[in-house]
C-alpha cells in the first residue's frame, strides 16, 4: 500500500460528477500557476520542493546537532508556537511511544522532550522547572519571525533556568536555536551569544516548515530518523507534482472534494482521528489548514475529534447536530504493537466473544461502525488511511496536506500563505500591557 489511500466510496452520493469536472479545470490551472512559482503569496512557495531541494548535507547537520544535545542533556525543551512548534509535536505523538517521557532513558534511546512557549501560563513553566529540577537540560528555541511574545517569555525564563543549572558558558552550549536568517530580535540574541543556528528559509512560512529544522531539529533529538521523514516527503512531492489530475494526485482530490462540499454548504470538516497517536496530527493539520484558508470571511472551518474518545462526547454533534459539515476520517492500517483480548474462564463482562481478537480489528469495526452511523445521518464523509507509525509515511502525509491546503485556499480565492487576522489579538494585548508603542491602557 502507498503512505496515504484516499477512499472516496461515501462521497460519491454527494458530489456530481460535472461539479468535479468543473474543479478539476480550476485545480489544474492553479497547479500550472503554483508550479511557475506564481500565484498570490507565491514568495512563499518554498515548501513546494523544499523535499528534492534539501541537500543531504543539511541533515547530516541536523543529525549532528541532534546527537550532540542528545549527548549533553537528559531533558529537552522545545520553544515554539504555531507552525513553528506543531509539526514537531506531531511527530513525536505520531512514531514514539506514547509514554516515552515516562519510560526508563535507556529504553526511551534519548532525553526527554517537553514543549514550552505556546501558552502564556504561570503554572505551565513552573511546573515545567520543576519537573527538569536540577537535572541537566537543553533548549531548542524557533520563531521565523524572533519576536513571538509566547516563545519569548518561555525562553526568558527557562535561560535564567539553564543559566542558573549550567552557568553561563555551560548555558550557551546547550542553546540552539531556529530562526530567520538575517533579522528578529531572536537571530541578534543568536549572534550576539554564539549560540548554534539552524534557518528557516525565507520562503517558507511558520506553518509549511515543519520539514526544514524547524521540525527536522527535535524530531532527530527525538531520536526519530529524519532522513527516512524526508525520503516519505519526496515521495509524495513527486506524486503530487507530475500530475494534476485527481486520478494521479490524491492531495488535490482531497482538495477538490472539500471545495465541494464547501460550495454546497458544508462549512466545517470535521478530521475524525481513530487512533490515539494521530492527537497532534490532528492539531498541525487544523493549524495548517486554518490559518492557510480562514479569510476574507472565507474558509472551511477545521474541527477535529479522536474517536473512540470522542465518540463518547462530540460523536452526539456530529451525528445529529446541524447538517453545516463533512467528515474525514484519518485512520491508521497498521499498529506499532498487537494486544489480543485474553481468554477468560468467566464470560462476566459479555467479552468473550471477543477472545482472541486485537484491538486493532475491534477498533477497525469502530470505525466501520462510525462511518455507516454518520453517513446514515447526513454526514458525507471521505478517509485517508495511512499505512503505519513510520516516518516515511509521516513524512508523505506532511507533504500531502501542505499541497491539498495550499490547493484548497486558492480555490477559495485567498492567499494561503498569510495570517493577518492573528495581528489583531497582538496589538490589543500590547495596548493592555502599555507596551512602548502601542498606546496606553
Ligand atoms: O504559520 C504561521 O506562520 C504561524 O503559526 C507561526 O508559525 C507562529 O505564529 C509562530 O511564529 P514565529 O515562528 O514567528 O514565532
């Protein structure tokens, strides 16, 4: 199997044939058009073939830097915000164990790993200090633009932190930071202490840069093998690049189907993740694809749910509540582990006819379930099944969705690539806090 199967049987009843028709025209222009590298926002383009461009020379790099922080602390922490800090979390959720912070360093192969600077809470960094205590600890510090507030506070207070653990010179070991190349507050702190520097290209924006250090940097740390990450991306850059028809290219079939379904009233599309290592997928795509294509009172509004989990709460909305959405289911075709269900000499629970069975064959019934009950009320749905926890297959799903998003916000007739409506909460958070500059509270 591919990394990625788009299966499309429950759409059918809900799209026509000439609509589909219509939008395949649309999408091959654009494809042309963002293929010239033109196009609104097309100064951003640079994640289109970021995957065949990445010279091999640049992971080995990060590999280096990664096994060096892996070398020298037991935790790793990881500042970022938005696009430049999701993608990395994904990935962890995605291949590690679930509990690997939890396990033994010896079985885990590497430090621990925490994020920090996308919040803004007391109690957050506080017990963030607490859990590192007076073990030895490293920071990983990206923001393209060096001047997120979030990020900014973190690295403040866990600096002092390290600086107070490892003393100034040991602190600065054990900085490495990801940002633009020539300005941000961040690069002149970078320049000005020496600390190891890794670029995020100019023309790749927050959200389509998990794959340059970026992403690349703490997923190594994780210990998880970038070079195989990178080989799944251009997999699916070479799919998604020769062709624009939907037959060839089921990014821009995902696309297509969503536009669809948009024009037709469906407004919000719900990613209904069945597999609890798809949580922070979950997260990075709706970042992706709502910051990419909420404008001009536009866009697709991106929900996400975990099921079963959630099958037990939203699962009621989704099934009954008002008819405004669609659904795409995300599953998973094979497992890290198989648990069968254990023979039982007493059938008190009613399990028995289960014995023998994994978890995995329980839950694809789940998800057949699910899939039957919310098309029966109304819910067109569509699935992307990936084929495993690899990194290959992470690697092409990354590179899918940033080509189906960046398809799917010029058919709406936007710019994919900017986020001015993230401006606005900014300047009145600086007014409250009588920043220099942005007028008195
Ligand atoms: O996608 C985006 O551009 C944003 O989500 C940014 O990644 C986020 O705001 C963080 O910005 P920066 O990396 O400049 O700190």
């Amino acid at each position: 199997m591919t990394a990625i199967k788009l299966d499309l049987q429950n759409i059918s009843p809900f799209i026509s044939g000439s609509a589909l028709a219509d939008c395949q025209e649309k999408v091959t222009r654009i494809h042309q058009s963002m293929e010239k590298g033109e196009g609104a926002g097309s100064e951003f383009l640079g994640w289109l073939h970021l995957p065949s461009n990445t010279p091999d020379s640049l992971l080995v790099d990060v590999n280096r830097e990664a096994e060096r922080l892996r070398g020298l602390a037991e935790v790793v922490v990881c500042i970022g915000i938005g696009g430049s800090y999701l993608g990395a979390r994904a990935a962890l959720t995605f291949c590690s164990h679930t509990f690997g912070n939890q396990l033994s360093r010896y079985k885990r192969g590497g430090p621990e790993m925490y994020f920090a600077g996308h919040n803004i809470s007391s109690d957050y960094l506080t017990d963030l200090l607490e859990l590192i205590g007076t073990r030895s600890f490293a920071l990983i510090v990206i923001s393209k633009s060096g001047t997120t507030t979030e990020p900014a506070l973190a690295f403040r207070v866990l600096k002092q932190h390290l600086e107070n653990r490892h003393g100034i010179e040991g602190a600065r070991e054990r900085i490495v930071v990801t940002t633009d190349s020539s300005k941000g507050a961040l690069k002149e702190l970078a320049d000005g202490e020496g600390y190891p520097a890794f670029v995020i290209p100019d023309d790749v924006g927050g959200r389509f840069s998990v794959l340059t250090p970026v992403g690349l940097l703490p997923i190594a740390v994780s210990g998880i093998p970038i070079v195989e990450l990178m080989a799944g991306a251009r997999d699916m850059e070479k799919i998604t690049t020769a062709t624009a028809d939907f037959l060839g290219n089921p990014a821009y079939g995902y696309a297509a189907i969503r536009h669809v379904l948009y024009q037709q009233g469906k407004t919000l599309e719900v990613m209904s993740g069945f597999h609890p290592a798809l949580e922070y997928i979950l997260e990075w795509w709706k970042q992706l694809a709502g910051e990419s294509e909420g404008k001009e009172g536009k866009g697709i509004f991106p929900a996400s749910v975990l099921f079963t989990t959630d099958l037990h709460s939203l699962g009621q909305w989704v099934q009954d509540g008002q008819r405004n959405l669609f659904e795409t289911f995300m599953t998973l075709e094979k497992s890290n582990r198989e648990l069968t269900v254990p023979t039982s000499s007493s059938d008190g629970d009613g399990l028995s006819y289960l014995a023998g069975k994994s978890l995995d064959f329980i839950n694809e019934k789940a998800y057949k379930g699910t899939v039957e009950a919310h098309l029966e009320g109304g819910v067109p749905n569509l699935t992307l099944q990936l084929k495993d926890r690899s990194p290959r297959t992470l690697g092409a799903m990354f590179y899918f969705f940033q080509r189906a998003v960046a398809m799917s916000g010029y058919l709406l007739g936007v710019n994919p690539f900017d986020q001015p409506g993230v401006e606005l909460y900014k300047r009145n958070m600086f007014r409250l806090l009588n920043k220099p500059g942005y007028g008195k509270e």
